[in-house]
C-alpha cells in the first residue's frame, strides 16, 4: 500500500464498497482494506489494485479493532471507517481526504444526503457550506487522523456497535474544538434503517445491548448525560466564516426550509429541524477535555 489514505469497511454479502471503486487506482488518493464478517462474501472477494481483504468475525468495531492492529498505522495519515450500507464514489471519498486535511481535521465525516436515514438531522447536508464545525461525529461514517485512531483504538476492542465513541472522540486533546467537522461539501447516501441490521447480529450473538455497550463506555469517562450534535462555526462555500450557535441555527435553518421537499420524509426533516434549532439556542456545548474517569479520581 502506498497512499496515505485508507479505507476500512466491514463488509458483509450486500456491502456496497464496490461502488466506492469507479475510478481506476491512479485517480484515487486512497487504498481499501475489506474487512468480511461473513465467510461467503470473502469467499466471493476479487483481488484489485489498491484494494485487498481479510476475513475477521465479529461486529464492526470490534473487527475493526482486530484488522487495525495487524496494521502499519504508520503507513497512513486517515482512516475513513464507513458502514458498509453507505452509497459513495471515488471521486467523494477523494475530497472526504481531502478536505479533513485542507482543515486540519482530528475527526470528521461527510454529510448525509437528503434520501438518507439518519439518527441526527443536524449530519444532514446543509446547502452553501463547505464544513461546519460540530462537537460530534457520528459512528456511520468517521474519517479519524493517525493520533486520534491511536487514542481511540482501544476503546474498540470490546464493542460491537461503537455507541457512545462518537460522544467522546470530539473531546480528547487530540481532536477538540475546529478540529471535528461535518463537511458539507461530500455528501453520501446511507441506503438502510439505522441499526436494524446491528440489532439482529448483536440479538444473535448473546452480546450486550448497543445502549448497554454505551452505558459501559460512558462510565470509563464519567459521563452522566447524553451529548446532543451542536454546530458551532462552519465555512462557506464562498470561503466565508461563521461564527456562533445562534447565527449558524440560522443559516443552517434556512437552507434546509428552502429544500424541505427535497428529504426523504419531508415531515420527519421538518422535526428534525425544529429539534436543531431548539439545541442550538438551549443546549450547552460540551467541548471540554475528556478523561477515563480512574484519571480523573486520582
């Protein structure tokens, strides 16, 4: 592998990586490593350049725990680490790299796009940025640095759905404030029901709820309340700053109102808008410095 770049997907039989792949190797600044959970879709897999697989059981984030060590991550300056249901294509995950290194980002994700499922409507696109700057970045679709990989690794070792790391990876030093960003300027189309087909594996396996699997991880830093997504500051497509809870309500607002009847469910997006605006007026940030709560009691 020579680029500096890399995507890693756990892949199941209806993986959509594949459309990831609609330029040659030459026109990518990525590789790919796929990671099969499922026996037959690795039996299935085709060698090609810049592209290669590993069979690892489990769930996403623990297999992504096993395929990441056995790795160089030196080799690698980000990591983008989507769902497999994620509609893409080369030329979007190009600037996803892109653009987390033009500003520098310790953490940040792609929009998503108006037919998406989402869990937080905030993750939406939002017409005339280029990023917005967030004290969240969802689990769906992460794009982290060698140092914030590093820090987080651990944590995913005993995980399969990753809930609650999307609550603290904002937060630790080396992300933080300007640091984790939504960008608006890729978007992406996440095709399923969230957490359906998570539910069933983990249903399947006997292991713990992903809202137990949360809870567990929220103890180790002492977190008794729940961080809801706010959009701090952003970039115009113009190149223009914002600046500012309440300003970027607005704008953001008002962007999505004029394509309301672009979502998927116009009715759920116009929820999901009041829902935002209401956060970013009343809801209190929470940027500070994360520590594993032992740390903190010494």
């Amino acid at each position: 592998m020579t680029k500096k770049n890399l995507v890693v997907v756990r892949a199941g039989a209806n993986s959509l990586h594949s459309h990831w792949l609609d330029l040659p190797y030459a026109e990518r600044n990525f590789e790919m490593l796929v990671s099969f959970f499922s026996e037959e879709a690795y039996a299935t897999f085709v060698p090609a350049e810049g592209v290669r697989a590993v069979l690892v059981k489990g769930g996403k984030w623990d297999g992504l725990f096993k395929t990441l060590s056995d790795l160089d991550l030196d080799e690698f300056d980000y990591f983008w680490l989507p769902d497999d249901d994620i509609e893409a294509s080369t030329g979007s995950i190009n600037k996803i790299f892109e653009l987390c290194q033009r500003y520098g980002l310790a953490v940040g994700q792609p929009s998503l796009s108006r037919k998406s499922y989402f869990s937080h409507f905030l993750l939406s696109r939002c017409a005339g940025f280029r990023i917005r700057y967030t004290n969240y970045v969802e689990i769906m679709v992460p794009c982290l640095n060698r140092a914030l990989l590093r820090r987080a690794l651990p944590y995913f070792e005993n995980t399969m759905s990753g809930f609650g790391l999307d609550y603290i990876w904002c937060r630790w030093e080396e992300a933080g404030a300007f640091r984790s960003a939504v960008i608006d300027a890729v978007e992406v189309f996440h095709t399923r029901p969230v957490g359906k087909v998570l539910k069933s594996a983990m249903d399947a396996t006997g292991c713990p709820k992903s809202e137990q699997e949360e809870g567990h991880l929220k103890a180790k830093f002492d977190l008794t309340r729940r961080t809801v997504p706010i959009a701090f500051a952003g970039v115009l497509d113009n190149g223009q700053p914002v600046s500012g809870r309440l300003i970027m309500a607005l704008y953001m607002c008002r962007s999505w109102v004029k394509e309301l009847k672009t979502f998927r469910s116009p009715r759920e997006a116009g929820w999901g808008i009041l829902k935002v605006a209401r956060r970013q007026a009343l809801r209190s940030l929470e940027m500070w410095l994360l520590w594993p709560a032992a740390a903190k009691s010494r």
